[in-house]
C-alpha cells in the first residue's frame, strides 16, 4: 500500500527500491504486482555493513534464490560482495569510505577498491561526502574511483 497508492506516490517516482526479505516472498510478490507495471525494479538486502548483522548466510542464500525466481522485478542485491553470476543482477555495495575501518556504532566501512575487488557494480557513499568540508570535491573524488 506504501508503495502503491501511499501517501508519496512512491511508485511514481523511484525507479528503484530496496526491501528485507524478513517478511517472506509476500514482500516481494506485492512490491512486483505495482512496480512491474510502472517498470521499476527491486534491489533485496541481502548482506549488511553493520558488526553483528543477522544477516546470515541462510538469509543471503535465500535473498539470491528469491532474486533469481523473481528477476522480472528484482535486479539486484545490497550486499558487500558479488552474490550471483547473473550479469543481469547488479551488486550495490554500502559502507563505502575513504579509509576501511570501523565506525563508532560498529559499522565496518570498506574502501571503493575494496568493494570493486569483491565484485560491487556501484557503491554507496554517505558520511564521507555529507559530513566532509567540501561535499562537492568528495564527491568527484569517489566518482573518478570506478570498478574498471
């Protein structure tokens, strides 16, 4: 409902969307009936940055299954590595930084080169660009590292 006809008109705007797949294939399912008409598509969470994660093998397993039965809507993961050898899925990879390390709330954060080794097609850069002193030259930093 969200989604679909929630307040935002969610779907009439973002291309792309992410979801858990803590509430099952029903998840899913009710995302992909309203954005496959719009032609949106969904990346799963199936890996986090996060120290402590319940994120299991067992879950990301079950992400990738999911991701393959429904590739239709589904294009992709956030995950900290490559999860699939469909090219069609994309890997999006959070908890990118200028320096690998830890966070003050147990994040792990990764490098851009880091992330490209392990098979990441994009990166997800936060604190290091809204938190720097000149956003805009963070920014084109990160943008001139590419996976090539």
């Amino acid at each position: 409902m969200q989604y679909g006809a929630g307040i935002y008109n969610i779907a009439t705007w973002a291309d792309l969307i992410n979801a858990h797949i803590i509430p099952g294939p029903g998840i899913i399912e009710g995302l992909r009936k309203v954005g496959l008409e719009k032609q949106r598509g969904l990346l799963l969470l199936a890996q986090m940055s996060s120290q402590g994660s319940l994120a299991s093998d067992d879950y990301t397993n079950t992400a990738v299954n999911w991701a393959e039965k429904y590739s239709d809507f589904v294009c992709g993961f956030i995950a900290q590595q490559r999860l699939s050898d469909n090219p069609s899925l994309l890997t999006l990879t959070p908890g990118i930084s200028i320096h690998a390390g830890a966070g003050q709330l147990q994040q792990k954060y990764r490098t851009a080169q880091q992330a490209f080794a392990s098979g990441s097609d994009i990166i997800i850069v936060g604190r290091d660009i809204y938190k720097s002193k000149d956003p805009a030259a963070t920014a084109a930093e990160f943008s001139s590292m590419t996976k090539n």
